[in-house]
C-alpha cells in the first residue's frame, strides 16, 4: 500500500510540477495561449511515442537501445513509400509502417530470449542495423507525406458541448497521443499479458516459477515497444513532411523521460502515464527557455543539466526510501 | 550412482575443443582476427603489406583507448557513453586554443572538461547511484551544448593542428606508427592496474559482487569516482591523438568511435554486468573492429549495408563467445 501512495504520489507530484510550469510560462509570457499550448503537443508527439516505446520495455526489466534508430527506419519508410503516391495509399502505408514497427520489436525480443546476450548488446547492435536500413531506404532526409496525415495533427478536435474556448485547447496531437496510447496500454495494463510484463521485470525468476511464459512475454514488450516507435516515426514524418535517415535526440529523452516518471531501471514498477506527464515537462522547461529568449545551445546545456539533475535526485530519493543496507 | 560419479566419462572432441576455447578465450577471438585478415588478402591478394598493418594500427589505437574506458567501466558494471564527446571537446579546445596559446596551457585547457566530466560521472555514479548509463548519455549531451556554444567564442580565430599531435596520429617511423609510442604504455598501464595493483582488484570486487565489497570496507564511491575520472582522462588523450589522425577538428569528431568501441570491449569477452574481463581480450577486438571495416570498405559496400553487418557480427560474435564461455 505505501508503495501504492510513493508511486502516485510520484505521479502527482510530476503533475503539479508540469502546472507549475504552465504557471511560470504564463508569467514569462503572457501571450502564451491555446495555439502554442497546440504546437507545445505536436513537439511532444514524437518524444511521447519513443518514451511510451522505451516505458514498456523498462517496466519488463530491459531496455531498448534501438528506440531511435527504429524512429527513423520507420519514419524514411513512411515518407518514401508516400512519395508520389496517392492520398489513398497511405491508408495502406500507416497499417504497413506499423506492422514493420512490431515485427522489428518481436525481432529485438526473439535475438535477446534465442541468443541470452544481455539486452543492452542486442538492441545496440540492432540500433547498427536500424541505422543501416533506414540509410538503405532513404540516404537523405527527403520524402513526402499525405496531406490528410499531415493534417490530422494540426489544428482542434471539435467537441460538441465545448464552448470555442475551451476547443480551442484540445488540439488534434494531444488527442492522437492519447488515444493511441489509450488503445494500447489500458486492455495491456488490465489483461494477464501486463500483469506479466510488470512480473518479469520485477523477479524474473520468481515469475518463471509461477509459470509466467518469460520468453513468450519478454518478445511481446519488445513488439509492442516496436509499436511505439513505429508510432512515434509515423509522427515524426507527418509532423515534418519528410523521413530523415539520422536518428533524432529521442534515446536519452526517452531514457530520462522514463526515470523522471517514476519507472524503475530495474523493472517492475511505475506507468505510463507518468513518463508521458514527464515528457511534456522537459519540452516545456525548453519552451520556456526559448521564450527567454536564451540561445537555444545553451538551452540544450541547461536540458541536460536538468535531465541529470532530476536523475540524481530521482536515484537519490529511492536510495534514501531503501531499507539500510539493500542492494540496489 | 558413485559408479556414475567416478567412471570417466568419455569426452569427445568438440567437447574438448570448447573446454580449451573456454580456458582461454582469447584464442577463439585471434582465430577470428586471423580469418578475416585471410579474407582479405583472399578478396585483394596482395593488400596485406607493412603499409596495411601501419594503417589498420593507426585506426585501431583510438578506438582500443576508448575501448579501454568501457573496459574498465563495464567491470564495475557501468559504461562510459560520454567518452565520444569529451574525446571531440579536448581534441576541438586542443585545435582552437593552439593558436594563441603555449601548448602546455592549451593541453591543460584541453584536459579540463575531460576532468570535469569524469568527475561529474563519478559524483553522479558513484554517489547518487544513477544508472551509468543514463549519466554519461546525460554529461555527454551537456558536453556537446558547451562545445556548440564554445565554438561561436573561437570561430574568429581559427584552428591548427600542432605538428606533434600531427606526427603522433599520421607519423609512421620504420614501419611502426607513431601512435604506438602512445598506445603501449597505456595499454600496459591498463593491463598492470587491472591485474596487479589494488584498484584494480577494486574493480573486479564491485563489479561482481558490489554488497560484499562494500562490506568488506571498499569505498564504493571513491573507487567509481576516480574510475570515470581517469576513463574521462583516457578519453580526452585519444581525442588528441585522433585530432592528429583525422585532421579534420569538427563537432562530432569521435562521435562514430562510443558504440564501436562498446562492441569491442563486448567482443573482447568483458562482461557488460561487470566482474568479468580484461584488456588483452579488447584490443584484439578492436583490431577485428578495424579489420571488419576495412573489409566492409573494400566490398564497397553502401555506409547502410555496412552499418547494417557491422550490428549483426557484434550480436554473432557475442553470442558465440556467450556459447563458448557457458560451457567452463
């Protein structure tokens, strides 16, 4: 039960710092309204996605060095394939990105169960081969993407019964975010296969012992990780119109997006909603940053410093929680 | 059942062949430097000359220094991501300060943010316990926002690459590259420390067992804070010497040296878990490294396709060598 209350309490904490935020960014800028709080989510999409992808992943004990990589295979392959192609045929294309996205994932969790190399070497030498893929698909940033994809992340969702103001403040991304992520992880966190997930990583032998498929389910969370990444490379493509084959900053991001949500490195513990409340935290610390007009390298200092920051502190309070003399 | 116990059991070869593998593992790994040398001179008869080996050498030291920093961390458990940008930072402020600067002042000045990083890892590691990985992924990102920032202050007036530096990277003296003056007593240093001297039987001890050494009075903070520092210090040299090699100063310089040199420690047979490995078996994985891509270059093979096989043969090799070792 206390355990319950530290992980909540770790969420709402996170959340009262994310309206902390808005606050202070109201006051740095008192201009800041729905429109940018719109842009605010199309920037989060992405990141969201890669930190959904590597959340899953965490919670099952591992981690997945290839989250990037796979961003940008998935995203030049979108963007390629929607090339010169009718509106109608990214219907087919989204299915197919997606698909490749799974089956890329279960690709990283069958070399990791078949092989038993450590987790961490497997997905860095499948971050190799990703890379080569998507230089293999598309050697440039270049590619199109449909105008109805492209669209579906700009502008508001109407909801009826809202007044225009409040519309105004769901814009589609954040929607699209929450729905995909709604659809995956709330039947996964409420069927046997989450409970799974959550038992391996939190005592793989014991759950072997209660006769949780280990194997079986370690491949599952690192398809459905594919699936987020694939997920947040279709986003990148519609949100920039184009693939580019060098993958973005999204593994520390992801990484730390998840400790700063309260997920355990060691597997076992936290949610997603936390990693994903994270996330729009640190874009919004960048917001904020470029509001004050601050050169955007010296932005990129100050992330880091407190991307660590908040890790040390993060690693600090659960060392200080831990009953004397436990390992970590 | 003693009857069992006491018969010996007949053994057959492969059996044998696998527990001497085991007993040695470096042989396995030469035997695989050996094969793919012999595919080369088989695929270009005759381009396995003194020019050659000069050349791969020189290509090789670098990367089996950086690779040396993994060693030494990943036997405590830990990694050293950041050693790509403190070896571009030195090797850049090295380049830019050279100009007005005495050297010794521009050396110390290069050595400063290796310094500081290492002892930020360390604090970050061995103190607030935060993951390795994550910390030095995080320093390394701030290192490159002060490196981008650094470079505005100095674009003005230019930057050179000192003449030693120049003849310590290109130089070869009868057959031997200059750099070798460098790389053997480092590597010797390496090599005696991990075996001979306390610290680096402090290594072993938290690598595999991190409560006993602690309890048995290691200082686990102390030992992991000078570890990063002298990895950092061991990263900021190389970047020195590679300047001297590529002669080209730029931001990512030995960016596409940190995941290589991971795969060589790897497959030099180091645990990434800790407690487990050395040195010799490194840098002949960074020699198969050099190898490999010179052999990859010479199929000219698109930088995809190469990327693509360069992550499949760390995940074979690794799992091979995983193979081997089970069976002691």
């Amino acid at each position: 039960m206390s355990r319950f209350i530290r992980n909540q309490g770790w969420v709402a904490g996170l959340f009262a710092l994310l309206i902390f935020l808005f606050v202070i960014t109201k006051l740095i800028q008192p201009g800041y309204g729905s429109g940018d709080f719109g842009s605010l989510a199309r920037a989060v999409l992405p990141y969201a996605f890669a930190v959904a992808a590597q959340t899953v992943v965490v919670i099952a004990g591992g981690i997945d060095l290839s989250v990037a990589a796979m961003m940008a295979l998935t995203s030049v392959t979108a963007a390629s394939m929607m090339n010169g192609a009718t509106e109608e045929y990214a219907l087919f294309v989204v299915p197919f990105v997606l698909a490749m996205g799974l089956v890329l994932g279960a690709l990283n969790g069958v070399l990791i169960v078949v092989t038993r190399v450590p987790d961490i070497v497997v997905t860095l030498a499948m971050l190799f081969v990703l890379q080569g893929a998507a230089l293999l698909v598309l050697g440039a940033p270049g590619g199109a993407a449909a105008e109805w994809l492209k669209a579906s992340v700009i502008g508001t969702v109407p909801v009826p019964g809202l007044p225009d103001w409040a519309d105004a403040w769901v814009p589609k991304a954040l929607v699209l975010l929450v729905v995909c992520l709604c659809v995956v992880w709330i039947p996964l966190r409420r069927s046997r296969l989450g409970l799974s997930i959550y038992a391996i990583g939190s005592n793989e032998l014991a759950a072997f012992r209660s006769g949780v498929p280990v194997a079986r389910t370690r491949i599952i969370a690192y398809a459905l990780s594919g699936l987020f990444a694939a997920l947040g490379g279709l986003s990148l493509t519609i949100s920039t119109g184009i693939g580019a084959p060098i993958p973005g900053p999204y593994l520390l991001a992801s990484v730390a997006a998840v400790v700063l949500g309260g997920v355990a490195l060691g597997g076992g513990k936290g949610g997603l909603l936390g990693p994903i409340i994270a996330v729009f935290v640190l874009r919004l610390v960048r917001t904020d940053l470029t509001l004050q007009a601050i050169d955007p390298n010296v932005t990129a200092i100050i992330e880091g410093a407190i991307m660590v920051a908040v890790v040390m502190f993060g690693a600090f309070i659960t060392m200080r929680s831990r009953p004397a003399g436990a390992t970590p | 059942m003693t009857d069992i116990a006491t018969m010996p059991r007949p053994v057959s070869f492969g059996r044998r062949l696998k527990r001497f593998m085991a007993d040695r593992p470096l042989i396995p790994l030469i035997i695989l430097l050996i094969v793919l040398v012999v595919i080369l001179q088989i695929l270009r008869p005759g381009i396995v000359n003194e020019r050659w080996l000069a050349n791969t050498a020189k290509f090789a030291i670098p990367l089996a220094i950086l690779a040396g920093c993994q060693t030494m961390t990943m036997l405590t458990g830990g990694i050293d991501l950041s050693v790509g940008t403190v070896a571009t930072m030195s090797a850049f402020i090295m380049a830019t300060q050279i100009v007005n600067q005495d050297p010794t002042v521009a050396f110390l000045l290069a050595m400063l943010p290796a310094v500081l990083i290492g002892l930020v890892n360390g604090i970050g590691v061995g103190v607030f316990r935060v993951h390795p990985l994550i910390m030095t992924l995080g320093t390394s990102l701030i290192g490159t926002g002060f490196l981008q920032v650094y470079q505005r202050t100095v674009i003005a007036s230019g930057a050179k690459i000192p003449d030693f530096l120049n003849w310590l990277g290109t130089g070869v003296t009868y057959g031997f590259p200059n750099a070798l003056l460098l790389f053997v007593p480092v590597a010797v240093l390496i090599v005696l420390m991990l075996n001979r001297t306390g610290f680096g039987r402090l290594l072993y001890a938290v690598g595999d067992n991190e409560r006993a050494a602690r309890l048995s009075g290691v200082r686990y903070w102390q030992v992991i804070t000078a570890l990063y520092i002298l990895s950092s210090l061991l990263a900021g040299i190389t970047g020195l010497l590679y300047i001297g090699l590529i002669k080209a100063p730029s931001l990512s310089l030995a960016e596409p040296l940190v995941l290589p040199s991971v795969a060589a420690a790897v497959i030099g047979g180091t645990s990434i878990f800790g407690g487990r490995g050395g040195y010799t078996g490194t840098i002949i994985g960074a020699l198969i490294l050099t190898v490999l891509t010179t052999l990859l270059t010479i199929l000219q093979m698109p930088e995809g396709g190469r990327r693509i096989l360069f992550g499949f043969i760390v995940l074979f090799v690794t799992a091979a060598y995983l193979r081997i070792i089970e069976d002691r």
